[in-house]
C-alpha cells in the first residue's frame, strides 16, 4: 500500500464520519492533498451539497495535509483544529473535491522552530473545493474556500512534560 | 407526531448525512432549537469529536432553527447557508448538542420586509454547542462557537419571477 491508501485507511478507521462523507485521498506530492466525495452521501433538501459535508471533506483535507507534511519531515505531532471559516459560494451539484497547499510550498520555517523550542507551533490553512473529477491542478473556479488554524503539539515534548 | 419529531424525520431523509451524525432534535419552542448527537459516531483519532461533525450539527440548528422559524410565521422559503465560522474552545468529550436562538426571540423584522419586498433576505445566527444532557438553558460554559449567515428566498416570489 502507498503512503496515502494506507493514511486513507486510518482516516476511515479513526474518524468514522469519513467513511459516511465516503472522503477519498487522490493526490500527496508533498505539497498539495486532494480529497474527494461523491455527492449521493452528501445531498441536502435542495439535492445540492450539505455545508456540513463541504465543509468536512475541507478540513479533513487541511488536517490530513499538516499529518502527511509533519510525517515527511519526520515529526510526531498531535493535530487538532481550532477554528475554520468556510464561504460558499456556488452550490455543489456534482462529486466534489478539496486540496489543501502547504503556504509556500512547504512547513513554514517559523512554524518548525516554534514546534522544536515549545513543542507547539500553529498553522494557517487555506483550503479550496471544486466541482468534477479530482485533480492537483484545477482550471475551474472553486465553489467554496475554507480556511483554518491547526495547532501541532510534539507528543515527545508533551510526555517530556 | 409532533411538528418537531416530523421536521426530524424530513431532514434524515432529505439530508443523509445528519442520520450518519446521530442528529436528535430535542427542543423547540418558537425561539431556541436544540439538536444532539452523540460522540461514538462523530469521534476523531484522539477520541473526541471531529471538528467537521461539530460544525455539522451546528450549521444543522442554525438551518433548523431558520426553517422552523419561518413555518411558525407561515412562510414558505428556500433556505441555504451562505458562510459559516467555528471557533473550538474546548474538546468534544461527551455527547453533544447545538443551540439556536432567534436573535431578540424572534425573526428580525428586517429580514421580514426584506423577504416580503424583495422575495429574500438574510439572517445572521449565532449556535453555542455544549457537552451532555441537551437542554434550553445551559449552566455550563460552550465548547463551540459558531456563527452562519443564511439566505432564505421565498419559493412564490421566486415562481413568479
């Protein structure tokens, strides 16, 4: 299994509503994450995309990015999400798909030494969701944007504590 | 049945995903919506709730509460989440439910001549999500903060445009 068939897996198996949103992981280059969802599962009153589910297909797409960034550079963290802000800006009427950036293409250097020296760091995520089949380089407009902050906390440093 | 336990039945079936979520609507009475779920479903890789199952049932009263709303007042409109924030506070340990007030206890008679003059009109709601037993008047702290603007259009108007 791939690194992101078996992160996929353990997304399924740790947080189940993953499995009702029926979220798939399609894309890890190390800085961009897509993250699929059929709409069938996901449909509101009107047949279109519930905002709930938009919004958790983005920030499983944010969250599973600082996971797979933390774990490339070889860092054990705990990730939890501390806020978000979704704007909606075109209904969901087909499959969808978010991708989640890393800012500059990589860890921020700050966010690193904040995470080495305290054990802690934080990180600012934009995410974007479109229409269609999933790709790391959408050409369309997105129809929703999410934002949000994660704090990392070291396990290591945590249980040196 | 009861308008509330009818208006539970209508969103399982006409949003599926509020059934994997567990969603118990618990209360209404003209000015607060109270909607539940329970942890085991919504629990995240650390054993509490994911953040995308609390911003669900929360985004679920604001909308609730909005369609409840206007069927008391014997409008008939179309109802969507335009954007939406959420703050955590604090981790979702236990059971939980979402609460949705009128803002001053009732539809804001703004939004009522907007609705009527212009076929539609925004509310802006506010849900505090709380741990345990759900109730209308919590003594504890929220957990959550979350804060959505809704565009309701009225479905006649908008026939005979």
């Amino acid at each position: 299994m791939t690194q992101l068939a078996l992160f996929e897996k353990r997304i399924h198996e740790d947080i189940p509503l993953t499995r009702a949103l029926g979220v798939r992981l399609n894309h890890w280059d190390g800085r961009v994450l897509v993250v699929s969802a059929p709409l069938a599962p996901n449909q509101n009153h009107q047949g279109t995309g519930f905002g709930g589910s938009v919004y958790s297909v983005a920030v499983t797409a944010a969250w599973g990015l600082t996971e797979l960034a933390l774990a490339d550079l070889g860092l054990k963290g705990s990730v939890v999400v501390q806020n978000g802000t979704i704007d909606y800006r075109e209904p969901v009427t087909t499959d969808f798909y978010a991708l989640c950036r890393l800012p500059g293409d990589e860890i921020p250097e700050r966010f690193r030494k904040s995470l080495a020296r305290h054990g802690k760091g934080r990180l600012d995520l934009n995410v974007t969701v479109y229409l269609g089949e999933p790709t790391p380089e959408p050409t369309a407009d997105p129809v929703a944007l999410f934002h949000g902050r994660f704090v990392v906390r070291d396990v290591h440093s945590r249980l040196s504590l």
